[in-house]
C-alpha cells in the first residue's frame, strides 16, 4: 500500500487495498460520459463572479439529442449558474425526469452562493475555503438542484477538481454518494490545487466511513513506457522538449478520456491502455460550453463543432467494438453498493 499523508477521510488519500470496489462479473466493462455543465466563461481571464452567462441551451439540445440516439446516458454535473437558469435548470430536469440524463452538482465556488471569499486563484478551489464555506455553498447548490430538477443530486464534482481536506465530510453528510471529482495523474499544486499524481484509475470506497463511491476520472499512459508513467509524472507536469519526444514518439503518453484536445485515435490507445491495466469502468468527460463554437479552446467554429461529433461517433463505435456498453448513475450504485 501507499502511505498517504491525507487523513483516510481526505478525498486526495490514496485508498487501502480493501477499498477499491469491486465490480460483479455481469456488470461487464462500462463506460460514462460525464459533462461539467457550466456558465460560459473566458477561459483566460481573471475569475469573475459576475461572469455567469449561460447562453448554450440550444446546443445543450443538439448534444442531448446526438447522446440519447446513441444510448448514452450522461451524468450533467452542473453549476449554480446553470441549475439557476430559467431556461437550462428546467432542461436539465426534463431529461433527468424522462430517464434520458442523471443530474449532479459541480461546485464553482466564484459563483456559487453564499459569496463570502474574495474570488482569487487560490479559492477557484472550493477546498481551500474554510469547511463551513465550502459546505454552505455545496449545501446551497444541492437545494438550488432538488428545488429545479425535484430530486436531490447524489454524484458531485467539485469544480477545477478543487477537492480538500473536508470536501469527503462535507459530501457524506449532504447525502452525496457518488464523487467524480479525482483527476487521477494530474497534479493541479501548481495552481494551489490537489495533487492527484499518484491516486489509481479504478474507483474506491472514500469519505468518511467509505460511504462515497470515488469514480476517478479515466486517463491513461500509453505506450512502451506506459508502466512507468508514475515513475516520470514529475517530467510530464513540467512538458518541456523531454516530455514533447516521448509523447510525439508515441514511446509514453498521458491521455485523459476526453474529445478536448485529444485526438480520436489518442483515445483509443488510451481506452487500450486502461482496459489492459483491468479498468471496468472508463470515465469519460468534457465542459457543456464546447457544445457551441466561441466558448472553449476546443471548439472555436463549426468546422471545430462537426469534428467534436465526428470523435464520437468513433469512439463510441471503437467501445462499442471493445465490448464497452454505456451505463448511468443507477447502474453504477447498483453495481458497486456500499461498502
């Protein structure tokens, strides 16, 4: 086991061996799409809590649409912003009540009532903030969900992955029971966020008294040097010419399961990597924004807009091809259950 310098109730611990869950046999090999469902915003300026546009509703749409015709059901972890909206709360709650969708919640604290903190890099990270802040914006941002959508919200991300010490507490207490806030092989200390470098790409019971279910995000290192990912993290963080070699080489390469910024084909080494590592449940994610050209760096035309599609259509066919069915909330609580 890895020692971990976290407390066992700490979200950023590294789980004891007899914490990662295990999957029964019929549950097979299954994947989710999860979508951080947030307010346009510009991705390199300053934090602004007046910035709090959501204009994608329609795109919203197209994509919902694109996702339900190919029998995937996403999990929509949104926002107060966007649960606040008069035109995406009531979307949201639309497909949740039609069984077409699960609704969670995503924590951008900058943005999220009670506004108390002064809005800084540092405290983008809801788990920098002191624990009853953090709890009362979660707290209100899980009633705001319950109030549109008539169900209380039961999986969480925190927003920029900004989990900290009380976040785990916070979330058991709340009612969560399922956490996708772990970016498993990134490390956001730079920026006074997580270290997630050396957390495992399976999930595992967390929280206090294991009562969450950790579905870390899916990221891969690929390539003949793949085994050793772990071991040259540090190189990866820092890019540079070294890193740049190794990936261009295709000898060892960080692929996160995602169309932003990762090529279909990288997906693909990357759900090869994962599965041949024994992962049964991929985690797939992108930002609702990058729905409708102009928001994101991902997608800035609609030529950008048809290639997002277009990655879909191949990966899904490439999961489809390895045997990887879809699967929601439900199927993941029944699967896993407690502890």
């Amino acid at each position: 086991m890895i020692a971990s310098a976290f407390s066992p109730e700490d979200l950023r611990a590294h789980p004891a061996r007899e914490d990662f869950v295990t999957l029964p046999p019929e549950f097979g090999t299954r994947f989710m799409l999860v979508v951080d469902t947030e307010e346009e915003f510009d991705w390199g300026a300053p934090f602004d809590r007046n910035s709090r546009s959501v204009t994608v509703c329609a795109a919203m749409r197209r994509g919902q649409e694109y996702f339900r015709a190919a029998g995937v059901k996403p999990l929509y972890v949104t926002d107060y912003p966007v649960i606040d909206d008069p035109q995406a709360g009531p979307m949201l709650a639309e497909w949740q009540a039609r069984g077409e969708a699960d609704v969670g919640a995503h924590c951008h604290p900058w943005v999220n009532p009670p506004h108390e903190e002064e809005v800084s890099t540092a405290n983008s990270f809801a788990g920098n903030l002191p624990e009853a802040l953090e709890r009362a914006k979660i707290t209100a941002l899980r009633d705001r969900i319950a109030e549109v959508t008539g169900r209380t919200p039961l999986a969480f991300r925190a927003g920029r992955y900004g989990v900290g010490p009380n976040t785990g507490r916070i979330l058991a207490d709340l009612g969560f029971q399922l956490d996708t806030s772990v970016r498993s092989r990134f490390d956001y200390s730079a920026q006074a966020g997580p270290d997630f470098s050396d957390l495992p790409v399976k999930p595992w019971y967390a929280g206090p008294a294991k009562a969450l279910i950790e579905l870390p995000l899916s990221t891969a290192y690929a390539g003949p040097l793949g085994r050793m990912g772990g071991r040259l993290q540090t190189l990866i963080e820092r890019g540079g010419l070294a890193a740049g070699v190794l990936s261009r080489a295709r000898l060892l390469q960080r692929i996160p399961l995602t169309p932003e910024g990762v090529s279909a084909a990288e997906a693909m080494r990357g759900i090869d990597a994962l599965l041949a590592e024994g992962v049964r449940l991929l985690m797939f994610s992108f930002h609702s924004p990058t729905l409708e050209p102009g928001h994101t760096p991902y997608v800035r035309t609609q030529a950008d807009l048809t290639a997002f599609y277009r990655w879909w259509d191949s990966v899904l066919n490439y999961l489809a091809l390895r045997g990887v069915a879809s699967a929601g909330v439900g199927d993941v609580l029944a699967a896993c259950g407690p502890r």
